[in-house]
C-alpha cells in the first residue's frame, strides 16, 4: 500500500492506483536501486526503516513518498561522487535516502532514484475496475551488451559518443571503472543510463582499457561503421587517444557522416500565456505565441538555417520593474546572435561557443540597460532562458535559470537542465540530495539569470543530444514545471503526441491550461520541438516519404502567425501517420421527392424554420471547422480530470521557505500556543502541554522561516510575524476580548521555537472541531496579540485556507516590517556566492560558519 503524498489526506492505496482514491493526488511510484553494505539479508516482503518495500532483491519502493528522507548530516565519501555527477543524471542514479545498513552502526545503504529500471505491461487501475489492476515487479533496463547488435547504425555511435562524454566527469569522480563494466551500462533506447557508480579506489583506469572493451563489440557493428570503429578501437588501445576530446571528435567525424544520411521532420509550436493570477506576462518566447511551423529535411539536404530551428523561452524577474521588458530584450538579442552562426559550415565545439556567446551579449543589453537606469540589487530586472538549436542530426539547449527542458520518448520523460537555483548547487558541492537541500531557505532562489552582471561571472550550460529516435523536447517557463506537472502529466499530453493522436498545437494549448489549472501562481510559456526520424519508422513509410519530399508529409492543423497568414496547408498522403483528428469527408447528394421538399418548406413557413437555419448554420460551421481541422480532437480525455478553482476563491498560498503569505482580511485567527515544536518523532510521544493562547489580526503578514515533517506525515511550517494591520495601513485589530470567535469551529495551533517533543496527536484539525472553542462561546484562557517579530510553528494544513500568497518583490518596506531583511522570494535572483556558501543578501550579514567547499568542487552555475 501506498500512502497518499497530500497531507491532509495520507489515504492507503493499492500499488496499481495511479490516483489517490480519496483525493485524486498523483502516486509517485520511486522503485529505488540500493548500494551498500547488508543488502543480502532483505529479501521480498521486507520493510527497510519501516518504510522501504523490499520488491526484489535490492530493489525497493517507497510506500510513503510524502515524507521527507532523513539523510545524515554528513554523506558518507563513497556517495558523495553520485551528488557531484548530478549535472549529468540523465545518465548517473541520483541519492534518494541514506539509511543505517543492519551489518554495523557505521554502515551506511543508499537509496538511488531515476535509475535504470522499466515497468513492461504495468498498467494502473484508478479503482473504477479493479479487477484489471495487475501487479509486476521493476526490472532492469537491458545491458548495453544484450542489444547492441540490434541498434542501428547511428544508434550504436550515439551510445559510445555518450560513453566518450562521460569518461572525463567519471575520470575525475574516481568512477570511471564504471563505464568498463557492462553489467552497469544499461539502455533506454538511446540513452545510456547507468545502474550504479563503482569506485576505482587505486586503480589507474586509462583509455586503451575502454578501447579492449569497445573492440569486443566491433564484429557485431553495423556494416556503415564497422570498418570505422575497428580503427578507432585500435588507436584507443595504441594509444594514439591520449583524452577524451580527441575520442568524441573522431566519433562526431563519423556521426556527421551517418547523420546526414537520414531523413528529418521538426514541427515547432509556441504558447504563452498571462496565468490566472497575475497582472501582466512577463514570459516571452521564439517564434512568437501561437505560431506552428513544420520543416522537412531530405537525406543529404543542405542544414536548415539555425533560426528556422530556433526556439526560445524566458521568464522575465523583476516584477513591475521590468521583467518583461528584460525577457524580450533577451528573445531580441539571442535570435539576432543565432542569424549570424554559419550553421552549416561550423564544428560541435565552436557552435557550442557561439551559443554561449549569443546569451553573453543577451545579458549585456539588459545588464546595460540596468545600468543606464540605475537599478540596483533586487531593482535590477532580468530574465531565465532556455532555448534549443536543431542542426541536422543534433539538437543543442542551452539554459540559463529555472526554465526547463524535457526529453520524451516512447520509453520515458526526463528533465534534462539542471535549475541554477541554491539547491542545485548544494547538490553539485556534496553536501546534501536533492530533496533534502529543497528543505532549506531560499532553496529556490536562482544563483544566476540574464541582467544581474556582467557576462564574464555568467555560467551558460550546452547540452547537445543526437536524434536517432521520435523525440519530443518540451522548453517551459516555471509556470508549468512547479510541482512537477510536466512529469504528472507527460504520459496523457506528450506520449499521444508522439503516437500521432494528437497534433502540437493542441499539446501546447493543454499544457497551458494544466499549468493555468493545477498551479495558477504564474505566468506560463510552453516550446514544442517534435522530432521524427526515419530509422525510427518502416523504411516503406515514414523513412521512404521523408527520403524523398518536397513538403512536409504529415497533416497540420491551419496555423496564423502574428499577421494571420497561413503558413502550413493541409495535406493527405496515406503512406504516412495522419495526426490529425478530423478529417474531410466526401458527402453524396440525395435525391429528395418532391413531396419531401414540399413538406420540408410547409415546415419551414409554419414557425420551424428558425430551428431549422440555427441547426443549419451551426453543422455548416462544424462543416467548415472540419475541414480546415479547426476542431479539437476527438477521444478520451488526454489529461487527470483538472480541478478548476472557483473564481470566488484564491489559489492556496506556496507556503515555501522564504515565502511571504498574509492572513485573510475577513478572518481573525485564535491561535492555540504550545510550548513545544513539532519533532521527527514517534505519535505515541507524550504530547506538548498547551500554552498561552495568540492572535493574529487579520492583514497580517507573515514570512515562512522553514518547513518540517512529522514521522506521522503531518508538515509544520515556522511562521514569523512581519507587520500587523495597524503597521500596514489596514484597519486596528479588534480587541482580544472580541477576537476570539472561532472561524468555522476552527483553532490553528502554534507552538514557539523548540527541539523537544512532538505536537500533540489530540490537536485540532480541519477535519474536526476544535474542543477549545464553539461557535457561540469564546475561549476562556487568556489571549495576546502577536507582535513583530513574533515566531511560532503551525499546522500547514490549517494556514493554506486561511492565507494568501504575497509577493515579497512586491511588498513595501513597512509591510514586510522586520523581515526587510528576509532572504530573496524563490522567483528573485541571490547574489552569487563562493561554493559552499549561501546566497547572502546586502542587508544581511555573512554567516558566521560557512560549509567548506569541497576539493574539486565545481563553481556556482558551471556543470
């Protein structure tokens, strides 16, 4: 059984149930991989600290994915190479948990996440028919080994081109005897993704051992490239490759070769849009919203130019300060940048420099601009970019910020940008996983973005992929990938995309309206590059028509660009997949008698005409909607059911370290004080004894200071009193004598600053009434108002309805009252800092005992 991730509902549900059955919360299944010491003792049905479900051998699941993990304060040295090669986590496990191992005190287990496991046949049950709901266990991806012989071509040099990418990142981790065990290097089509990391402890591992390796798969290569590769294996073993980089430049001399002897489609589709909450747009995006474009390369055709493959989304920081105008300067600068690379003539390496050059002078202008208008420090106004360039048989994302790109294929969807925010940095450094630096304070806030400075302290990260297979890369503004929606929703948007069931425009449009519908907290831009290659189509159907057309062979719905012209038409071949949903159809003249027409017009003169034109007019405008494929297509819904919120309420507060939330101004909230925290301990602790009761007058506002999780799955969330109404212009509090009438038969209970023992089971909740209160009755114990400055811990669960988000860019110095030193909101950028530092804002002073960078520690924003 698997506990319900929300909170406030916590329901068992059945392995197989995709959805709570109680709320519809989504089920994250993580089916973990464990590397450590005492692993031979658990066996199927075995529970590790009573949480981990033991599958199969060394496989486990986490049946209660709402909780936190309790990682120690100090990783252990042999995991630390897994924290450092997150940048690379399309390939390399990422640590989950660490847990005590059963063999000794000291022994440590890791719980690896994103590993190289695959569900064949598993299909969820969303308790409507249960009888179909089937069990099967994780299994392995295949070794690389098992179907080499069955790649092709261009498949089997994308995969050494990937192993010759990662032998100087494992070279410096002490891991890349990794690469030279085939049991560890599995595949997901064409991604090579790593089973786990072993350790060359004092091994020398050098490249003629990879080229032993390699020379063992040569008689099993495809004919184009087996004469080739024998070569390269030879040289490796000579040592006539002294580094990595002459390897992958011998390996990108051959792909340019195998490359273009295949046929391409790309399809490219923009969307944004202004989000329900917000007063303006400040994303922007390349080629303009709305616009859909489909481009056909020809085996052996001349390279597209780069801005006909160019697609870009910002997300503008700074609010009423200019955020947008920072996100279009930066769309401006970059498609101008991208017109003047000589896509067809330039290598890897110097297109990759280009890219990085054309963000460079992005950020120039509107660090210039910031300059000219002396903006300074949080005034200064900037964008986040991701942005991705097809060439041929490559595609190249470069990002800077927040902004994502995923990668969906048949097999899976993966998010492929790292966030240059602090908690990806704490990952980089080695000092904690992932899900656990989240926990930190101003964990989101971004560590770079475009117009902060100048360009020679900018990071830019390029990542190349070679397409060998039907892709889908998804470029989005934050807006969409919060709370990971992109991968909720990924398997009932985008797969359908790519089974030709739906088209991109209307993946772009539903991804919009998920975003606008499941968060709602911000503006939304969405970018589409869809991929079709020949190889991965019958050579008789998609791969011959791409071969050999001179249009685009797949169906496309009517598209305007910003001056309403029409710019893909419809076409019909049946050799290949048609995407789209409606479809004309040829409709036969009836002969009608006379005496029907003669009825027909009784009818029509006698009062029925008018229902008559009505329906007439409406199927003549279904008739035309169909057969310009304006219609939306038909078929089972591709997303969950959306829960629209109601426009009479508020979306619920991000109650997120750092985050400013205020309380509503109808409500004024008796607070039950305890004199104890909420601690990571068992329910069955005795309970905190109550304290003095507290006030918050409505319109106060408050400043999340941290979060925390019971080990009953209950979250807390510390709250400090910023400003009370009087402080901020609202009307005065009401008098305590009169402030203490429950809301709804509603206590939230606080309790002060404090490590000791866990709140009490009994306290009240949302889902019962509180026994200090009633509706008519006020309470009796004595009561004080809430001063700034005031700290104290709450019941997440009991803030959210009584809350509203604030924006703390956009809050004034007396409302934030004695939180103007507060760290920077998640969607502003923190100063840059030496690794192993925080960000630290102006205003505050530098901690006192800063985490110590660690040796080969990579600087903030480099991968």
């Amino acid at each position: 059984m698997l506990y319900c991730p929300n909170y406030t509902c916590q329901t068992p549900n059945p392995e197989t149930h995709k959805f709570c059955q109680k709320c519809r919360t989504l089920l994250p299944k993580h089916y973990l991989w464990a590397v450590g010491d005492g692993l031979a003792s658990y066996q199927p049905g075995d529970t590790l600290v009573n949480r981990y479900l033991c599958k199969s051998p060394r496989i486990f699941l986490d049946t209660k994915p709402g909780l936190y993990p309790t990682v120690p304060t100090e990783i252990p040295q042999e995991f630390i190479s897994y924290l450092r090669l997150s940048p690379y986590r399309l390939h390399v496990p990422q640590i989950y948990d660490i847990v005590p191992s059963p063999v000794a005190p000291t022994a440590k287990i890791a719980l690896l996440d994103e590993t190289a496991f695959t569900l064949p046949g598993f299909f969820y049950s969303d308790g409507a028919s249960p009888d179909a709901a089937q069990t099967v266990e994780p299994q392995l991806l295949p070794a690389l080994m098992d179907v080499w012989e069955g790649a092709s071509a261009l498949r089997q040099l994308n995969w050494l081109w990937q192993m010759a990418q990662l032998w100087h990142p494992f070279t410096m981790e002490r891991a890349v005897s990794s690469l030279l065990s085939p049991e560890l290097i599995r595949t997901e089509g064409s991604l090579i993704r790593m089973l786990e990391l072993r350790s060359d402890g004092t091994d020398v591992i050098a490249l003629p051992q990879l080229g032993q390796l390699w020379s063992q798969w040569v008689a099993t290569a495809k004919s184009d490239i087996a004469q080739s590769f024998s070569a390269l294996c030879q040289e490796l073993i000579q040592g006539q490759i002294r580094n990595s980089e002459q390897l992958i430049d011998q390996l990108d001399q051959l792909l340019s070769i195998v490359g273009r002897s295949q046929a391409r489609q790309l399809q490219i589709a923009t969307r944004t849009d202004q989000g329900p909450s917000r007063q303006r747009n400040e994303d922007s995006c390349f080629p303009p919203s709305g616009t859909v474009t489909t481009k056909t390369v020809r085996a052996n055709q001349t390279v597209l130019p780069a801005d006909n493959t160019l697609v870009v989304v910002c997300d503008g920081i700074g609010g009423h300060q200019g955020g947008d105008v920072a996100s279009n300067l930066a769309i401006e600068a970059i498609r101008q940048q991208v017109q003047t690379i000589d896509i067809e003539n330039i290598d890897p390496n110097s297109l990759t420099v280009a890219l990085e050059q054309a963000v460079c002078v992005a950020n120039d202008q509107i660090s210039q601009r910031n300059d000219n208008e002396q903006r300074y420090d949080r005034q200064r106004m900037g964008t986040t970019l991701v942005m991705g360039v097809v060439r041929s048989h490559e595609l190249y994302i470069t990002h800077v910020g927040d902004s994502r790109a995923y990668w969906i294929t048949r097999q899976g969807c993966h998010q492929v940008t790292l966030d240059d925010d602090v908690a990806s940095r704490e990952v980089r450094l080695g000092y904690s996983p992932y899900r656990e630096a989240l926990q930190q304070p101003s964990a989101g806030s971004l560590v770079q973005a475009l117009g902060m400075g100048s360009s020679s302290i900018l990071h830019p990260t390029v990542q190349r992929f070679l397409l060998d297979e039907d892709s889908v890369f998804l470029l989005c503004s934050d807006g969409l990938s919060d709370n990971d929606r992109v991968e909720e929703y990924w398997e009932a948007t985008l797969l359908p995309l790519l089974e030709g069931k739906l088209d991109v425009a209307t993946v772009a449009q539903q991804l919009v309206d998920i975003a606008n519908t499941r968060n709602g907290h911000d503006n939304v831009t969405v970018g589409l590059l869809y991929v079709r290659v020949a190889d991965s189509r019958p050579a008789t159907a998609l791969g011959a028509k791409l071969a050999e057309a001179d249009e685009p062979p797949i169906p496309t719905r009517l598209q305007h660009n910003q001056n309403t012209e029409i710019q893909t038409s419809l076409q019909s071949d049946p050799g290949v997949i048609d995407t789209a949903k409606t479809k004309v159809v040829s409709v036969r003249q009836r002969k009608s008698s006379g005496t029907l027409r003669l009825f027909g017009l009784i009818v029509l003169l006698l009062g029925g005409g008018g229902l008559l034109v009505y329906s007439l007019s409406l199927s003549f405008r279904n008739w035309v909607d169909s057969l310009f494929g304006l219609t939306p297509p038909v078929g089972p819904d591709p997303a969950p059911t959306l829960v629209v919120p109601s426009s009479s309420t508020s979306p619920p507060p991000d109650v997120q370290p750092g985050s400013f939330i205020q309380i509503n101004t109808a409500t004024t909230l008796p607070l039950a004080v305890q004199s104890s925290p909420p601690a990571d301990v068992s329910p069955q602790t005795a309970p905190a004894s109550p304290g003095v009761e507290s006030v918050l007058t409505p319109g106060s506002i408050l400043k999340v200071l941290t979060k925390r999780a019971t080990s009953s799955q209950e979250r807390w969330v510390q709250v400090e009193v910023c400003s009370v109404p009087n402080t901020v212009g609202l009307a005065p509090a009401p008098s305590p004598s009169n402030s203490f009438q429950p809301v709804s038969n509603q206590t939230v209970p606080l309790s002060p600053p404090s490590a000791s023992a866990s709140p009490s089971p009994s306290s009240p909740s949302l889902s019962s009434p509180s026994p200090l209160s009633s509706p008519t009755a006020p309470v009796q114990s004595p009561a004080s108002v809430l001063a700034p400055g005031s700290t104290a811990w709450v019941r997440e669960a009991l803030i959210l309805p009584l809350a509203l988000p604030k924006d703390g860019l956009t809050l004034t110095a007396t409302e934030r009252g004695v939180c103007n030193d507060s760290p920077i909101p998640s969607n502003s950028v923190a100063p840059s800092a030496a690794p192993g530092e925080s960000p630290v804002n102006p205003a505050t002073p530098a901690p006192t005992t800063p985490k110590p960078a660690l040796p080969g520690a990579a600087e903030p924003g480099v991968s």
